[in-house]
C-alpha cells in the first residue's frame, strides 16, 4: 500500500511534460518529491541499488532528498506534481500499475487544468492533489478478508 501515512502539502507545481530519449542523467536529492503519471515512453530511474521502470499507464513517486540516475529509453510524454510536503511522506520511491489507469490520467489531467487558474496553494488545486493521493491510497491496498472480530478469535482457538 502506497501513502499509508497522512501528510501536509505545502504546495504543488503541476504540468505536463514532454521527455526526450537521452542518457542517464544523475538528479542529485532535489528539494520537492514528485509524483507522475506517465502517459507515453519509458523511463528507467535507478537509486539505492534499485532499479524503477516507468511505462505508460504507470504512476511513480519519488521522494525529496533522493538521489537517483533517470535515462529516457523511450520519449513520451507524462504529467508531473512536484510537492512541497511536511514530515510523514514515504521515504522511498515507488512505480505503480493501477488497475484503472484512464481514472488517474483524467485526476492527473483535471489537476494540470486547473493548476494555472490559481497559485500553487490554491483550495481546488490542493483539495484535488489530496483526493489524488488518497484514491492512491485506496487503489493500492491489498485485496484482503475482514473478518469479524469474534470470527477472528474463533479462527485463533
């Protein structure tokens, strides 16, 4: 599950981008985390001994203050949210499939609209970058049984 704690947005930059095929580049710890939805191309980001491929479809999330290698293998285009984000953000970077992706291409899409209407602390922009984050966050959960308590001790008996 991505996003698991809750966290303060400072504020955003929110636009579309477009990515042309080049060489690894090193990106030293950059001051914002980030937060894209890739809509065409491939990129490969590598940190830490990890390796983080990035298709079309796919939503990934890099930390501030990481440091990391990107190589464009293929050029695209994607949307990006850098954020300015209090303590309780993930420390680590994440790439993620959702199972709906034309869902996050439309919240990603509508926040790029509206971005430039107001300043980078503006309600909508903000109140639609946390309900980004929060169907992350649903999206994301393992599919798993609740139980009942008492049917959960009954299980342990």
């Amino acid at each position: 599950m991505f996003f698991e704690n809750d966290f303060s947005i400072k504020e955003i930059y929110a636009g579309k981008h477009v990515f042309f095929a080049e060489p690894p580049v090193l990106v030293p710890g950059r001051v914002f985390c980030s937060l894209s939805f890739r809509l065409s191309g491939r990129v490969r980001m590598e940190g830490k001994q990890k390796i983080y491929d990035v298709t079309p479809d796919s939503i990934f999330y890099m930390p501030c203050g990481y440091d990391y290698t990107t190589t464009v293998m293929d050029s695209g285009k994607a949307y990006l949210v850098h954020f300015w984000a209090e303590e309780g953000y993930p420390m680590e970077p994440f790439v993620w499939k959702p199972e709906d992706p034309q869902e996050y291409a439309r919240l990603f899409s509508q926040l790029v609209e509206i971005y430039p209407l107001g300043c980078r602390q503006d309600f909508a922009t903000m109140g639609l970058f946390y309900k980004l984050l929060a169907q992350i966050r649903t999206d994301s959960q393992p599919i798993r049984e609740i139980l009942p308590k008492r049917m959960q001790q009954a299980r342990h008996t």
